[in-house]
C-alpha cells in the first residue's frame, strides 16, 4: 500500500467519526414528534369528560349490544347520533371490553385523538424528508392544538370528534404515502378510508370529495382505474346510506332534520366563528403560521405533487368551514371548529425552520401566544349555560352543573328530577306515560296511562336526551322535546330561529296524541299547554297520509316490504315538515 493510499483514510476519519446531520435531525424531530403526541394526551386526559351528547351515543350503543338495534328507544327506529361510524365503532369496542359503556367512549374518543395528531404529525415529516429536507422539523401549527382548549375538550366528550381527528390525520399520512408507482392495494385502501368520511360526519362528505379528487391527481390512475377506485370508496357511504332510507326512513340523522342543516343561518354562523377565533386570539397564530409558511415556500421548489399536497387539506378546510358558518354552527363553544381547524393546519403541524430573523422571530411569537392561550384564554363564559348569542362552553358548564371535574355517566345518574320520574313509572304498576306541564319542561309531573298499542312499560316526556339516557332504563320511551331523538318534534316546522338544536319543541296534544291511552284522554282537563279538542286533531293527523306513513315507517315490524317502503319513500319523508298547531296539521294531512 502506498503512502497516499494510507493517507486518504486518515483524511477522512473526522468526518466519519461524527454522526452525519441528517441523523441528529432525524432524532429530533422524531423526540419533538413524540413530545408533542405526549403532550397533547396529557392536556386530553386532564379534562376528560363525557358530554350530554356523547351520552345519546352511549343510549344508542348500549340498545344495540342488548339486541334492540341501533336506535335511541327500543321500539322507534331512529338516527339519533349524527356519527354511524362511531356509533358501530364504539360498540365493537365493548362488545370486545364489556363495562361502563361511557367510560370506554372517553377512552376510546382519547385514544383516537392522540393518534389522529400522531398520524398527522407523521405525514409532515414524510412529506419533507421525501422532498429532501433533513434539517430538523418543529411542531410548528402542532402548538395550535396544544394551546386551545377546545382541543382538549372534544378529545374526549364522547362524541365523533376523536374520530374525526383520526381520520383526518390517518387520511394525511396516506395521501402522502401514496404516488403514481403505488400499487392498486394501497390505493384502494386510501380509497375505503376516504370514502369513509360522510359516516364520521355528513358534513365530512365535501372533505371525501377533495380528498378523492387529490388522490386521483397524486395516483394519475388513468380513467378507468380511477372510476374503479372511486366506486370502491362509495362502497360504504352508498351502502350505509342504502341501511339508512330502508332502515330508518330517512336519507339523514334525525338531529340534521331537527336542525335543519340544509337551511342558511350565516348570521349565526359567523358569530359561533367569531366566538372561536375571539376566545383564543387566533388570528394571531394564523398568521405567524401564515407568515412563516409563505417565507418556506419561497426557499423550496415546490412542484406538481408537493403543491397537490399541500393544497389539500387546505381546501378541505375551507369547505367544511364554509359550509359551517352557512348552517349556522352548533350551540357547543369550540366543538365542529377543532377537527376544521386540525384540517387546516394538516400541512404545517411539523416544518422546517430556517434561520432567517422572520421566521425565527415569527416562531417564538407563536410559542408565546401557545403559552398565554394555554394558560389564560378561553371563551369568556366560564360556568355560565349562555354566553351571548346562545352558545355554551359545554364542558365547563357541565362541571358546574354536575359538580364533577370530570362529567361522566355516575354524575347524571344523581340528577333529582328524573330520579323523581323513574319512581313515578314505577310507584304505578300500569303503564304509565310521564310528562311535564310548561313551556320549559319543569313544571309539575303529570301521568296518564300509555297507549295499549305501543309496547312499552313507560315513556317520559323531556328536554335533556343525554340525562335521560344515563337514568332512564334501556326499555324506558324516553320522547325527546328538541326532536334529536323523536321523529314527530324533529319533523315538525320551524317557527322561529333560536338556540342551534333547540329550536323545535314538540307541543304536549302531540305526545298525548301519540302516546297517550285515547280512553284516557276523554278524562283530561283543558289545560293551557294541550286541549282535549288539540288531542284530537292530532290524533286524527296521525291517522292520515303522509304523517301515518312517518309513524309506521319508525315504529312498524321491519319486514322487507317495510325496508322496501321506506327506502322508496325516504326523499320525500326526509322534506316532510309538520305543523305545530294540531288543527293546521289535520287540514294539511287529512284532506
């Protein structure tokens, strides 16, 4: 060996003795990754809790493993919980893990949100290291979710929004997995996983579509495979939908009926926009995030693929959101903005940062405002039931409300009122239909027997479906006043815009019409909140066209002349409105 031979390892020995850059990086980002994913299942786990809404979902699960079917009472077919997907999902959950059916929708809705903000954080850095970047990435918009605390809230609630955070950041990971040399099995399942969004949510179907149209562009199928791949991500929604019309009767959950989300309120939209943006200063993120985003795409080459990327989610955002403030929001502080607002910032939860003074200076801007918002902000209404254009922090109200920091289905069990009302069904041997006089549902009980022709034991007249379904038995009516979970209220005209989901109260000569012993009936007095002569007519609406198909469409033997009826009828059953006053109704429907 020569002298320069034996040199020119000597020469390089310092450089290979150190570990190369791009591994450091690599370790890095993976530990900030890994922290972030942490951090954020703390903040979760803190404010664990289940919402009255979750526990309509809890209802619904827990008819479907005693075998009544997915329905919120066992002899009324009804879609009351707005999520399928969730439904089923958590009722495999415990099937496979038989305990408290609410406990295991908080862990099962925080396991899903941890991993949905894995999933997400995991399709940033496989986005840049595929483009060459092996600097270190930073949990840049990471720090948005980890600083609001609506985040923290709707991981858990029991309701979709776990889900939701999962899908979103499961279907990121895979549409940057995938490209034009990717086999047809790994298309076809981010195909299904797509498709599969109007079962998380209706809403969820805009995002399917720009989703899908994405994974089109990114996979260049050609046109018969691509129709192929579109056809097996409409396997689910269409089959789903199929159950829907044949099982249920409608093309559409109850609650989307009852708050008639086809309708425009952008009024109130964009004050349930502003009471999110205002109550955590977000324009201030947004727009470092912004800032900073502007300044890495100036530095990069970004080319075909990278700009269908990065585009995406962006637009799926905007379209949720757009269709959001349209229909005028929810009643929820925060709640149906998190999984948009987790979209959004899909592309940029992990980025490099440069070095220049902009970036830099707007990185540690962000991380104060992370820091004052996680500790001081919130919506202003701490612990009230309204803020100020009818909303609620719903969590934070519920902890008063329940004096429990952790709301959950023990604390609604201690509820006195219904506890009252389950003593009065059961002080009376016969059956025995429980309601409340007054326009707010706490007035004084009033009982009367229940009709021979339904086949339950006893029904209760109420406001609060999530209440009720932690305190009344599972073979308990329960006939919700809002129309969440009773077709009559959900059906019935819109008079006047309030509350989001308490707009529509069911008139009490409608569930006496409905649900009340008719020889009984002859024994009322007139009372202000329902007339014999109100009973009547009612009772002869129910009788006739349109409004008996309703009825039997819900409550008749599911036969397959039954399925086939109602899956033929369902369009038309979907528009049918009723209106509130009984006489009006009877000239409408018995003519």
């Amino acid at each position: 060996m020569t002298q320069g031979s034996t040199l020119a390892p000597l020469r390089r020995e310092p450089t290979e003795s150190v570990v190369p850059r791009g591994i450091w990086a690599g370790r890095v980002t993976l530990s900030a990754g890994w922290l972030t994913v942490l951090l954020f299942g703390v903040l979760a786990f803190q404010r664990r809790w289940i919402g009255d809404d979750g526990m309509i979902v809890v209802r619904v699960v827990r008819q479907i493993l005693a075998g009544a079917g997915p329905n919120y009472n066992p002899f009324e077919r009804v879609e009351a919980a707005t999520s399928p997907l969730w439904v089923w999902l958590l009722a495999a959950f415990a099937y496979v893990r038989p305990g408290d059916v609410a406990a295991a929708a908080v862990a099962l809705g925080l396991v899903l949100s941890i991993a949905g903000m894995g999933a997400g954080l995991a399709g940033c850095v496989r986005l840049h290291r595929a483009r060459g970047e092996i600097g270190v990435l930073v949990p840049l918009g990471a720090l948005v979710p980890l600083a609001v605390g609506g985040f923290w809230d709707y991981a858990t609630s029991g309701l979709e929004t776990g889900l939701s955070l999962c899908w979103f950041g499961y279907v990121w990971w895979l549409l940057v997995s995938i490209n034009e040399r990717s086999g047809p099995g790994r298309v076809l399942a981010t195909a299904v996983v797509i498709g599969a969004g109007p079962l998380i949510r209706p809403d969820f179907l805009l995002a399917s579509v720009v989703f899908g149209a994405a994974a089109l562009l990114l996979t260049r199928p050609g046109w018969r495979r691509g129709l192929g791949y579109c056809g097996v991500g409409l396997v689910l929604p269409v089959g789903y939908e199929i159950f829907r019309a044949g099982y249920y009767g409608i093309l559409v959950p109850l609650p989307a009926v009852a708050k008639e989300a086809s309708s425009a309120r952008w009024g109130q939209g964009v004050s349930y926009l502003n009471d999110f943006v205002d109550a955590y200063l977000l324009w201030i993120p947004l727009l470092m995030i912004a800032v900073i985003g502007t300044r890495l795409l100036d530095r990069i080459a970004i080319d075909r693929r990278t700009a269908v990327l990065l585009a995406t989610p962006v637009l799926a955002a905007v379209c949720l959101g757009i269709y959001l403030v349209r229909v005028g929001g929810d009643y929820m502080h925060a709640r149906l903005w998190v999984p948009v607002l987790f979209a959004l910032l899909l592309p940029v939860l992990m980025a490099p940062l440069g070095r220049r003074r902009l970036e830099s200076t707007g990185a540690a801007l962000l991380a104060v405002w992370a820091l004052i918002a996680g500790l001081f902000l919130g919506p202003p209404y701490h612990g009230t039931q309204f803020g100020p254009t009818g909303l609620t922090d719903e969590r934070d109200y519920e902890t008063v409300a329940f004096a429990d920091p952790h709301p959950s289905a023990e604390s609604r069990r201690k509820d006195t009122t219904l506890i009252a009302t389950l003593a009065a069904l059961t002080d009376h041997r016969d059956r025995t239909l429980v309601l409340r006089t007054g326009t707010a549902a706490d007035g004084n009980l009033w009982t009367i027997p229940l009709a021979p022709s339904l086949p339950d034991r006893g029904g209760y007249f109420y406001n609060n479906m999530g209440i009720a379904a932690a305190v009344m038995p599972l073979q308990g009516t329960v006939i919700d006043v809002n129309g969440l979970a009773t077709p009559l209220a959900g059906h019935l005209q819109l008079e006047q815009r309030a509350r989001p989901g308490h707009e529509k109260w069911l008139p009490a000569a409608w569930v006496l019409a409905r649900y009340a012993d008719p020889a009984a009936i002859a024994m009322l007095p007139d009372t202000p909140d329902a007339t014999k002569a109100q009973v009547y007519a009612a009772r002869d609406a129910l009788s006739c066209g349109r409004l008996a198909e309703l009825v039997d469409s819900t409550s008749r033997p599911l036969t397959p002349e039954r399925f086939w009826a109602n899956l033929t009828g369902a369009l038309s059953r979907t528009g049918l409105r009723i209106p509130q006053d009984p006489f009006a109704a009877k000239q409408r429907f018995c003519r």
